[in-house]
C-alpha cells in the first residue's frame, strides 16, 4: 500500500512507521517510464521507497515554465502504487517554503555556474537547496538520481560529500525511447515535428560515443558529435555540447568521459549525455 502524505507532520509519522531501510526519489511529478526505472531501482535496494513530488519554485526562472509544468497527481500515484513505493510526499509550496523564499540556500560553486547554470543562472541553487530539505525531511539511506540529469546528479554527489550528509547517492542509467529520445517530462511539450527534430540531440551523441570507441581522441569525438547534429533538423538549436571528465572537473580529457550535450527544439530546451571511454594517454 502507497501512503500519499502532503504535510510534513504526515510525513514524520509515515517514515517512523517504516522498518529497514529507506531509499528517496525525487521527482517534480509528470512521471513517466524513466521515473518508473527509478523507483523500480530504488525498491530492488531499499526496504521502503519515499517518493517526493514537487515542482520547485526556487529552481525555475522568471521566464521559465513553472507555471506550465505539468502537474499530474492521479497519474503519478499510479506509477509510484505500481512500482511498490511505501510513501509519496506531495507538499504545497508554502508546506515546504512556509516562510516564503528561503534566506539561506545551498551554493553549488563554480560547478553551478557552467553548462546548466549558465543557461539557468540560479538553477543549480535552486535544484540543492531543496534536495537538502528533502532529505532532511526523508532521512533516507539512499537517494535515486537519474543520469540524465548528470550535472545535477553530479553536485549532489559534491554536495553531500563536501557537507557530511549521512546517505549514499545512486546514479541510475537513463531510459530511452526505441529510437534513442532520453525519457523527460518536458517531451510532452514537443509537437510531433519537435519530437522527430529532437532527435539531433541524441544521434549526435551517439556519433561521439561511436567515434570515441573506433579510437578518436577529444576532438575527434566532438567533431563527430558535431556533424551529426548538424546532419539533423536545423530548427534544433544547440546550446552546448561538450566532452569532459566523469565527475565535470576541468581540465584535458582521457580514459572514462561524458559526453553532454543541451538544445532548444522550439520553445523546449532538452538535455541529454553518455558515457565515452576515450583511449588513455600515454
Ligand atoms: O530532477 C528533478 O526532477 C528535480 O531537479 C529535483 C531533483 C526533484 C529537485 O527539485
């Protein structure tokens, strides 16, 4: 049985009711099937699963899509019931930020201020400042991320190891559409033109990945992941692509890599990445 709690008092009382061991996976709702895989990780390791449901004000511009984000209740208890979630917290934004805009929010470093962040300034502060209450709130052994989101996993990654906080972070692999669309919730807003325009994004990372394993070094991996993305739809626009070190440290590029790339389909900006294995240097 999935408990939904939408108070933090209701929350307290479900997780104390929970024995063994407790795995949290945050989400802003509009779950889809990547969301599922998460859950479905997060319930093979853990006892119980927390699932967060909250679109978080602080992480989203004043141009940005807040107040379009889908929002989708029914259909996410669905997803979090079937995967065997214990409890759902669904907050308003006053039961998590009663005092309004928080005075004290988490800096991400220069970390946040790159690929993402600058794009979105802000996002990233945004972004750790709540996924600290919300582990403060869940008080989970583990916390599930998905890999799409590899910057953000990242700096969670950074943040709880450079403040001691008491879980372990999971990457999950990203779930992909049969032609290679990453699963995001923001795919809803694509027409049907976006949708097949979209895919640049993914083709060209594809290119990279398959240049870096036929021996290609740096810049052949971005050359290649260059043409492709310019062999695809021109009314995808790209905003970055770019090859760097597993854990997003600067600096030059060898053995283990990631490939990341963001781009505007119309009005949508998507992300997405891989993994590349680069030969090592000698
Ligand atoms: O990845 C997301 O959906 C959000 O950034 C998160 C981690 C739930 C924080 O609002």
């Amino acid at each position: 049985m999935t408990e939904l709690v939408h108070t933090r008092a209701d929350l307290a009382a479900a997780r104390g009711g929970l024995t063994g061991t407790v795995g949290v996976v945050m989400t802003m709702g509009a779950l889809h099937s990547g969301h599922e895989t998460l859950l479905r990780a997060a319930r093979e390791q853990a006892d119980n699963v927390v699932v967060t449901i909250f679109v978080n004000p602080l992480q989203f511009g004043p141009d940005e899509d807040f107040d379009r984000y889908p929002r989708t209740l029914d259909e996410d208890l669905e997803i979090c019931r079937r995967a065997g979630a214990a409890v759902v917290f669904a907050p308003a934004v006053p039961e998590l930020y009663p005092q309004g805009q928080p005075r004290v929010w988490v800096n991400p470093g220069q970390l946040g201020e790159e690929l993402e962040g600058q794009s979105r300034p802000g996002f990233f502060h945004g972004v750790l400042t709540v996924v600290l209450k919300l582990l403060q709130l869940t008080r989970p052994d583990q916390a599930f991320f998905g890999e799409k989101d590899y910057q953000q996993l990242t700096l969670v990654r950074r943040m709880v190891r450079d403040l001691e906080v008491p879980v372990e972070i999971v990457g999950v692999p990203t779930v992909r559409e049969p032609d290679g669309l990453a699963l995001s919730s923001r795919n809803r807003y694509l027409s049907p033109d976006g949708r097949a325009a979209a895919l640049s994004l993914p083709e060209a990372l594809q290119a990279g990945a398959a240049a870096a394993a036929g021996g290609a070094d740096a810049g052949g991996v971005l050359a290649a992941a260059h043409a492709a993305f310019d062999s695809g739809s021109p009314s995808v626009e790209l905003d970055y692509l770019v090859l760097t070190d597993p854990e997003l440290e600067p600096g030059p590029v060898t053995g283990p890599a990631r490939l990341l790339a963001a781009a505007w389909v119309g009005p949508t900006r998507l992300i997405d990445n891989v993994s590349v294995q680069l030969a090592p240097r000698f």
